[in-house]
C-alpha cells in the first residue's frame, strides 16, 4: 500500500481510504489512486482484510423478490447510502420460500457480512432462528416478525386502511372483496383486518368466499379482480402497485366502470401510481423511500455500535382519498 502511495503522490491513510470505498476522498483523487494501483497490479485481499479486521465491509439483504417495484426500489436506495460509507450490499431473493431463505441466511452468517436486513417470508422468528449467529446485527423490514429479539421497521397499515374502508362506507359501498396476497403472506392478516374490523364496526357482513388468493405476489389480480367484479363487489382491494395495475386494466377490460360500478382499494408501492392514477379510487401509499433510508441509516448504526438495544420502528402510510366529485371511467375502443 505504501508503494501505491509513493507512486501516487497521497498519504497510505488516503490510499487506504480509496480502496476501502470510504467517501471521503474526492472523485479526482480517487481515481488516481485505482489507476495507479491498477497498474501497480494492486488488489485488495478482502479475506485477509476480514480476517484482520473482523469486518467484511458487506452487509447482505434478503428481499421476497427484488423484480417487485417496491423491493427495487429500496434496495437502490440503500445500495446508495452503504455504499457512501464503504460497505457493499449483497442481496438475495428468498421467492417467498422459508427454506431458501434459511440457505441465504446461513451463507451471509458464514462472516460473509457484517450485518444482515430481512423482509421475512416467514411470521414468526422461531422458523428460522437457528440460522442466525446471535452476535450478528440483524434488522427486519417491511415485515412484522413475532418472537423475534431484533430490531424492526415496518409500516402501520392499519389507520390508513381503517379510514379508507370507513370512507367507502360513507360513499354508499358495501360489498368488499378482497384479493391480500398470497395464503401463507406474512403480510395477510396484518392489512386486512383492518378492513374487516371497520366492516364489523359498522356492522357490514364480510363473505368470506369474496377474499381470494393469488399464487404470485406481483401477478394474478386481474382475473382475481374480474371474479370479484362478477360477484358484485363493490370495492376491491388489492396488496400492491402490480395487482392494482392488473386489475384496473381486466375491470375496464370488461367493461366496468369505475367509481359506479366498482372502485379499487389500493396499496400502492410505487411512487410513479400518483402520476398514473391521481385520485382515481382511494390508496393506502406505502413510505417507500422513508423505509430505504431507515432502513440503512439503522443498519450502519447497528454495526457502529453491536451492543445497541433493539429498536421497533412504525412508519405511518398515507392514505389518499379518492377526488370529489368521483370521476367514472369506461372501457375505451
């Protein structure tokens, strides 16, 4: 390394910056230093770097499925923020299997990285606890775990879901149905009680049979949507960005029309959903970029500090009401 400075005209300590990702050398600088140690023949031994330091500099993530709009963009933006800081993100899709995620969990607890974020496939901790050193900063996102000693940030639905479901019935709607994800989703429950204990509330009777499954998280809402629509329901919810693009498209496809025949509930997970839909139908929009930057600022200081106590996180969902007065849409030619 010392040779790698001579040549390059800086300090060790700013070489030993470079190759270390640290952002506190400039960009010029920076790139001086790797095209001098490239030709120097230079390379970093990130084993031997690990083995003396007890850091690998990685921190590894584990996401249901990072093709999904939400998880993309949160693992952009926490790829960029670690990245500020010298750490890589490894990330891995567990697929919404628990036994590749017990897999990727043992891999990344091999000293593969320093710290590991989860959006768990599985509700409760004790499935999969055995794959985790107990020295190993681990947060969960996104995803409630139960029995779980490590530190969350997840997103209350709750409110949200509670007053859109209270306004619906103002509006005059009362035939739900439901379309909450996958049968074994973690997340299942967790959003749609709300909509059920506000339906108990006011004493509307919620047919089970008009709560239907879909087999991929991301796909399947638009002939679960249209089935819903041929049962009379009113109000559809639907978990996501994708299922709602999916379902709005087979409604109108059919040739019903919005806001009279039947309108969406929606969680929306994708930032562009305000530019595409306005106000159309009422929407439940999840903090996504508030979770990215929690989520890496809380694992930096995790790792900064081992012995921290574990924190719970709720970040709050905007509800956005549908427009007034309600705008009908049909099927166009």
């Amino acid at each position: 390394m010392s040779d790698v400075a001579k040549a390059a005209g800086v300090s060790v300590a700013t070489v030993s910056n470079v190759l270390n990702n640290k952002s506190i050398v400039n960009e010029k600088t920076k790139l001086h230093v790797l095209k001098i140690a490239n030709e120097m023949g230079y390379t970093v031994d990130n084993a031997a770097r690990a083995l003396k330091t007890g850091r690998s500099n990685a921190v590894g993530m584990i996401v249901p499925d990072i093709s999904s709009v939400f998880f993309s963009i949160i693992v952009r933006q926490i790829e960029e923020i670690l990245e500020k800081h010298g750490y890589t993100l490894i990330v891995s899709n567990s697929l919404e299997r628990i036994e590749r995620q017990r897999n990727h969990l043992l891999s990344f607890s091999s000293g593969m990285v320093d710290a590991i974020i989860i959006a768990s496939c599985a509700m409760d901790y004790k499935e999969f606890e055995q794959c985790i050193p107990r020295n190993l900063p681990v947060l969960f996102i996104d995803r409630p775990v139960i029995n779980s000693q490590h530190s969350e940030i997840s997103v209350n639905f709750r409110d949200s879901l509670y007053r859109a479901t209270e306004d619906l019935l103002n509006r005059g709607f009362r035939n739900f149905g439901l379309i909450p994800g996958l049968k074994d989703w973690s997340l299942m429950d967790y959003r749609t009680v709300a909509i059920r204990d506000c339906l108990e509330h006011y004493h509307i009777p919620f047919d089970q049979n008009n709560m239907l499954f879909i087999q991929d998280i991301n796909l399947g809402g638009g002939p679960y949507a249209v089935e819903l629509y041929k049962k009379k329901c009113q109000v559809i919810f639907t978990p996501n960005s994708d299922c709602t693009s999916e379902a709005l498209s087979a409604l109108l496809e059919v040739g019903a029309v919005i806001n009279q025949d039947v309108t969406l509930l929606a969680v929306s997970d994708d930032p562009k959903d305000r530019a595409l839909y306005g106000n159309m139908f009422p929407m439940v929009v999840q903090p996504t970029y508030e979770i990215a930057v929690q989520t890496a600022n809380q694992i930096l200081q995790m790792i900064k500090t081992p012995d921290m106590r574990p924190i719970t996180m709720r970040l709050a969902a905007e509800y956005r009401p549908a427009a007034e007065p309600i705008h009908y849409m049909k099927k166009w030619s």
